[in-house]
C-alpha cells in the first residue's frame, strides 16, 4: 500500500482531503498530515512516502526551495502540489522541479483523482524514468543554489550545516552529499573560502585591525582566522594587506 502524506496550513483542506478521498481505491492510506513545511519534512523523513500532497505558499515558508529540498532528497516520491497561488512561472518552476500535477485550489475532486491516478501509475513502473532522474539533479542544483545564497548572506555567523540545511528543507546529511556533488567541496571549505574572501575585501580597509577583521567574518579565534587564511591564500592576512 502506498503511504500518503498531506501538508497544508489550511486544516480544512487537510481533513477534507483525509476523510473524503477514498484512498483504498488507489492502494493508498495516509500516515500523516501537517500544517506547515518544518513539521511537514519531519513526516516524509520518518514515513518516507510515496505520495505526497502539499501547498507551498505557506506562511513564512519559501515554497520551492521546500518542493526542491523534498524532491532532491526523496527523487521517486510522487508530488502534487495545491496552491492558490496563480503565477505562471511559479508553477513552470515547481513542473521543472518535478511535481506531477499542479492543482490551483479550490480543486475539483475529479483533479484529486486524476492526480492519484497519474501518481500511483508512475509508481506502478518497476524504475524511474530518464525524466525523473534529470529532475532530480535539477531539483539538487536549485538547492546547492539556495544553500550558498544563504552562506553568503549568514557566512559572519555562528553557522552550522543543519542550520543550512534546515533553510533549505533537506536533511544535513543530504545537503553535504549535493555540496559535495555540484562543488566538490565540504560545507566547511564552502564556508571558509566565503568568508575568506569576504575578509580579502575588508583587508583593503587601513583603519580596520586584522583581529576585529576575523570576527567581522566569522571567526571568535583570531589563530584560527589566522591559519585558515594562509592556508586558503598562501599568506598571511598582514602579508596579503602588504601586497595590496
């Protein structure tokens, strides 16, 4: 039997979909529900579901980097996505990612069931098809994007992989995998070459001392900045500010 599960912020929407479909019909049966993408993610990790149901134009949530996240790390679970959300390029985008069907609420339960059809044919196939695995690798290039989007605008944190990947929706093991994959680099070597480079700029700046520069970037340990940076550029971050 398939297992099913729905997300959604809208609770009617979610119960309705539960108690009004008959989801024996399909050889499905839905294991959970939740309200909003964190909760959501935590469901499809635990239930790890063929078949998945979910808005994403939700609160605070940014919708298709959950979708891609969801997509890249479970590549043959089968998505239909409910939004009231109407922007063509939006849904062009989450069709590219790999969504099955894209269904503009209020849905007509005649589009619940061809979805459920469409899905569980797809699943029926012994092996994915060529388009599901370059959908997958699109889905994992869209979040490695998402991912250094982010460590750039963070990199002076206190930042750690599961914070970069839970803003990206995926698990922190995963997020290493695709970082590995499309940069062949570590999240740390990601890390430091950013912000290294972001302390390259601010060496340019006399008045500004070469300890406060560390922090400024990232690093508590000024012998830790110290190192990192002679080991990324070969040189010392007084040498380098002397070379300028």
């Amino acid at each position: 039997m398939y297992r099913v599960v729905l997300i959604d912020d809208e609770r009617l929407i979610v119960e309705g979909l539960t108690k009004v479909v008959k989801w024996a019909d399909y050889n499905c049966s839905v294991v959970a529900t939740a309200g909003d993408a964190a909760s959501g993610a935590e469901a499809i990790r635990q239930w790890q579901p063929h078949i998945l149901f979910t808005d994403i134009r939700m609160p605070g949530q940014d919708g298709l980097t959950m979708l891609a996240g969801l997509r890249s790390e479970f590549p043959d679970m089968q998505v239909a996505v409910l939004t009231g959300y109407r922007d063509f390029s939006y849904a062009q985008e989450a069709i590219r990612l790999g969504v099955t069907r894209f269904l503009l609420k209020p849905s007509k339960m005649d589009e619940i069931h061809e979805a459920l059809s469409a899905m569980t044919e797809r699943l029926n196939r012994e092996s994915p098809g060529e388009d599901q695995e370059m959908q997958g690798q699109h889905a994992g290039s869209f979040i490695v994007n998402q991912a250094m989007a982010y460590m750039e605008k963070h990199y002076a944190e206190k930042l750690t992989l599961q914070e970069v990947a839970d803003a990206c929706y995926v698990s922190q093991w995963h997020l290493s995998k695709l970082l590995n994959k499309h940069r062949e680099m570590s999240f740390y070597d990601i890390l430091n070459s950013i912000r290294i480079k972001a302390a390259k700029e601010l060496l340019a700046v006399p008045k500004l001392r070469i300890g406060d520069i560390g922090e400024m970037v990232g690093y508590a340990d000024p012998a830790h900045f110290a190192r990192v940076f002679k080991k990324l550029t070969g040189m010392s971050a007084n040498e380098y500010r002397n070379s300028l």
